[in-house]
C-alpha cells in the first residue's frame, strides 16, 4: 500500500508550534495528515474490532481535536496502537493531526537475551521488555541455560541450582524461581511480548557433566532431563509459553536423530511446539528453526527440511560495531522475503555475551543494541524488499545518492531523534555517519610506496576491510596495510569531537590485537588532519587484552570489556579543522591472521 508521510509544517493555532514528519520507528504502513495544527491528547479510546480488515496485531489510530481514537484486530494490536501514539506525543503533551493504518509484515520480531552465560535479575529484564515494547518486539527469547549454570529453579534436582558445580565468576548460584519466570512472562505479556523459554539441550551444558558426571545425550541424562522438563511444564502452564527453544547446536552425541525424536516427543507431549537451532542436530519434522548460519544461500538450501523458520542469520549483535550494523539490519531481507508466511515467521535479534559482562549496561554498551535493534524493529515490521542499490556485502554502507542510501540516511534521522529522546537515558554509542564518503586503496605490504595504489570509492563511518577485499574479489592477506582519505568542510576554525579506531573485536572470541601501546593507536593505526597527526588517547591500560586466538572456555573470557578497548564505548578524541576544507588521512593495519580489519572514523 501507499505510505504517506506527514506534509509541510503549519502554525499551532493555540500555541504557535508547527507540526512536523513524526520520527516513528517502525514507521507505519500508512499514514496521512488529517489536519493542519497540533492537538492535545486529552483522551484517547480504544476499541477492539476482530472483524477488523487487517493482519493480526494491526490497528487504525486517528487523532482529533481533544485526543485520539484507536481501533484494533486485537489486543496487540491495541498495545502497538498505544506505542505509536507515544512517540507521536510532544513533551507538551500535543500529538499531530494523522490517521495512521498499521500492521506488521512479519508476525515474529524478537530479541534474546542470554542469562545462561550471564545472569540479569528480574527488574533488569522488565525494564527492557518495556523498552522493547515501545518498537514492537513482541517476542522475547529468554535463554535460561548455557555452559555455566542451569538458571531455573529445580525442585527435582536442587543440585543443578548448587554453586559448586557452576562456573567460577559467572554468578553461581542465581537463578530464577518458577514465581520469577512466571512473573516475567505476565509482564511481558501485557506490554504485548511473548516469551519463548530456551533450556539448550544437550551442548552448552557443561554444569550439568559437572553436577552429575555424566551429560544430557547420556540415557541417565536423558531421564533427568525429562523429570526436570515435566517439573518446568507443569510450574509454566502452555498458555503461558507454548514455545519451548531446545537448543541443538554446536555439539555432537553418538544418536543425535535419536535424542532430537526424544526431545521433541517429550516437549510436544506437554503441548509445546519445539524450536531448535539451525545449523543443529537434525530438527524434526514441524520444529520451527531459527537459522543463525550466515552462509551465502543457506535459506534457499535447506528450505526444504520442512518446518518454519525464523531469521537470525542477519547477524548477532555481538559479532558487529554499532556503526556498521544499523545498515547491514536496515538493508536486509528476512527469511529472504518481503513479508512473512506460515514458513517464514520473522526473525530474532541476538545478543551473546560469552565473556563475563561488565553488568546489563556495560553489555548492552559494547554490543551496540539500540543501533542494531532500530533498524530491526523497522525491517520487520514494514518489510518489503530491500531498495536498489544495496551493497552485495552487507558488511559495506551504500553509496547515499542511491535509494538504499536515501533510505539510510532517511531512518538515521528518525533514529537520532530516538536516541536523544525515548532512549537519551540509554547507552546509545552511535551517530548520523552514513554520508561520508572515503578513498580506499587496496592492500599493500607494510610502507610500501603509495603512489602506484590502486583506490576505490567507500562511505560511511566505519569502512570494513575484509568486506571491502571480498566484493573486489581480493584474496585476504595475512598482514598488510590499507589507506584511507576523507574531506571534512566547515564553515569556520572549529574543533569536532570524533571516534577513531582500527578494530572491531568480537565480544564473543575477544580476537584483538588489545589496546595501543601508550601514544599508539590500536593495531598499529595512524591518523592525521591536515597532514597533523592525530594523537590517540591516554590509555589506562596500554598493550592490554590482547589475544590472537579464540578465547571461547579460557581464562582470558572472564576480563569483561572495558571501555577503552571498543573505540565506540571509549570517549571521543578532539580534532581542531580550519574554515574550509580539511584532509582525513587514515593508515590502517592488519597484523596477524584471523584479526577483523577494520577502520573507523566518526564525527560526533
């Protein structure tokens, strides 16, 4: 259908303000301006209409002169209607004049957490299921188990909730009483979120070899695992969670067919519909599979195993800067399609926290969720097909003069006006970065002559080198050095504030050539301004955190991130630019195989 979109600007008849384009997020399939001032949300009435001509969860929200009318499919439908008006709503308390008709393209959009790895108390949890709520989320993925604790209460089995079988540092002992998890499940329905509990079965289960001697594909296994199963289904009645994740991935077991027809026998047996994680063990016949392999084609391959599935593939908030992750999410086709189906249900944003975290908002800092989940919560709910001129490589941003890089530049000013409004009290590393534009010469070996280099064209804040090297079909050096220049123009002598830096480390692997040394910029990268060199911060802690290898079950995953070693949690580096215009020189290194070659610059 046609989107409308807010036209022009007129005078507020009462109080002299002018109406403007709302920066919503998602933004609605329709909307259409029905008058001309803004008008005060003195009421608003809400009616539920199942014969309703629309999708589930959608709704019809009109405002008029003393407040504003929401009629809805359904309840969710309702609550959206209700997060939409939020957002239409001013800081005076006046809302423009608009009939807006809303409906979602993909009937699953969820985010997990991983309390497995990393405990959250319950409060903690609440708060960002109402955050979520306000774009839409209507599914949390709470992902209760993983290598270091069982986090659910068992009365059959307390042992599973004892310390000394947990891993040292990673909150032994909390867990999450059947009243929590239920409580939990209450509130997120009521802001319109269901919760889908994951128990990963049988990998990722090293507390239970170590509770009980033995692991989950064990025959004995197996039978504690179905008493602790039934205890859980029978404290968290289906209504409450007909979805239960059994996990599956990355482990092998003697019988893994074998012990997939046994979990899926013993969840359905208690009315629940199985998901499990693809690639995994092999997925029963109408399991729901939430792909995560990022492989080129991976979806058009195994479409055939029957089942529906859900979209995770577009990346794990961990794996991504900030920067670079808002339009690889924006310019991306869930499940591969425009809209969902009876297969294709949606997708699920990620967030891993393999090493021990520096507290809910330290992880929430380092991973970039706002950046990320934005653009999420727009793709799933408008859908559609990503626009002409999208990069091959998601990883690259696009050219702005074409449609995908209108519509980047479109969305980063409705999501700056979300970060310092709605979110201005969450940690929210990320600025408009996409216009910039880069010359980029290909890999050379270490000082080597730069006049006889080869350069192409690049944009935005943080330019990927190894996705760059991939879409000119150049072979990955094991070390090297890549250049790059800017044009910053200004009207008058200033100073900027920006972020800097030449890596991107994983918080999952911690690969990383770790801080610079004191006076040295991280991975060996250099800067300068108008041939100046620009200086890198003092550091607390230079040469620290690095680690050229997986850090996955070795001491070096228990130092949570710091500040200083993302270069967007670490704070901003002054740079003086003279009136006119002013040359960005960058030099960036890769040192060692297996490193993420990136660099980046962003003007604050």
């Amino acid at each position: 259908m046609k989107r409308f979109f807010l036209l022009g600007c007129a005078l507020c008849a009462a109080l002299g303000r002018t109406t403007a384009q709302p920066a919503l997020i998602p933004y609605p399939q329709q909307l259409e301006t029905t008058g001309r001032y803004l008008v005060p949300l003195l009421n608003v009435k809400v009616r539920i209409d199942t014969t309703l001509s629309l999708p589930a969860e959608g709704y019809i929200l009109e405002t008029y002169r003393k407040g504003a009318k929401i009629t809805a499919r359904d309840e969710q439908g309702a609550i959206w209607a209700r997060q939409t008006l939020r957002q239409l709503t001013d800081e005076r308390g006046l809302v423009p004049s608009v009939r807006i008709v809303d409906w979602p393209a993909f009937a699953w959009r969820g985010f997990m957490h991983d309390t497995g790895r990393n405990f959250i108390p319950v409060e903690e949890l609440k708060r960002q299921i109402r955050l979520l709520s306000q774009y839409k989320i209507n599914l949390f993925h709470w992902h209760l188990t993983d290598y270091p604790a069982w986090r659910i209460e068992s009365r059959r089995f307390p042992q599973l909730n004892d310390p000394q079988y947990q891993r040292p540092g990673r909150d032994e002992g909390k867990f999450y009483t059947y009243g929590e998890i239920r409580d939990v499940i209450d509130y997120a329905r009521k802001h319109g979120i269901l919760v889908v509990p994951e128990i990963d079965m049988p990998g990722h289960s090293t507390y239970f070899n170590s509770t009980f001697g033995f692991g989950m594909a064990d025959p004995r296994g197996m039978r504690i695992l179905e008493e602790a199963l039934e205890e859980f289904f029978t404290e968290i009645p289906v209504s409450e969670a007909p979805y239960i994740h059994i996990g599956s991935d990355e482990v092998h077991i003697p019988d893994p067919t074998g012990f997939m027809r046994w979990a899926d026998s013993v969840v359905r047996a208690a009315g629940r519909t199985p998901m499990v994680w693809d690639p995994g063990l092999p997925a029963t016949d109408g399991s729901i599979r939430q792909v995560w392999s990022e492989a080129s084609g991976y979806v058009a391959r195994n479409r055939t195993q029957g089942g529906p599935i859900v979209d995770s593939y577009m990346g794990y908030l961990n794996n991504y800067d900030p920067i670079s992750f808002t339009p690889r999410m924006l310019l991306h086709d869930p499940c591969d399609q425009a809209q969902g189906d009876s297969t294709a249900l949606g997708g699920i944003l990620c967030l891993w926290n393999d090493t021990k975290s520096p507290g809910l908002e330290g992880l929430m800092r380092n991973s970039g969720v706002w950046s990320g989940l934005l653009p999420f919560a727009e793709r799933l709910w408008r859908g559609g097909r990503k626009p002409e001129g999208s990069p091959t490589n998601p990883n690259l941003f696009p050219d702005p003069s074409t449609p995908a890089g209108e519509a980047l530049a479109e969305f980063e000013e409705r999501m700056l006006t979300h970060k310092e409004g709605l979110l201005k009290e969450e940690p929210f590393c990320w600025w408009p970065n996409a216009s910039l534009k880069w010359r980029v010469s290909e890999p050379a070996a270490f000082g080597s002559d730069t006049s006889s280099l080869k350069w192409h064209t690049l944009y935005g804040g943080a330019i990927d080198v190894d996705a760059m090297l991939a879409t000119l079909s150049l072979l990955k050096p094991d070390s090297g050095e890549v250049w790059a220049e800017t044009i910053i123009t200004v009207p008058r002598d200033t100073v900027i504030l920006a972020q800097i830096g030449f890596e991107a480390p994983s918080r999952s692997n911690r690969i990383s050539s770790g801080i610079g040394a004191q006076g040295a910029w991280e991975a060996a990268g250099e800067a300068w301004v108008n041939g100046v060199r620009i200086e890198p911060p003092v550091w607390r802690e230079p040469g620290a955190y690095a680690f050229r290898f997986n850090t996955w079950a070795r001491p070096e995953e228990e130092f949570p991130y710091t500040a200083e070693q993302l270069f967007w949690t670490r704070e901003p580096v002054e740079i003086a630019l003279k009136a006119g215009t002013n040359r960005i020189v960058l030099r960036s290194r890769k040192l060692f195989r297996g490193q993420h070659w990136i660099f980046a610059f962003v003007p604050r």
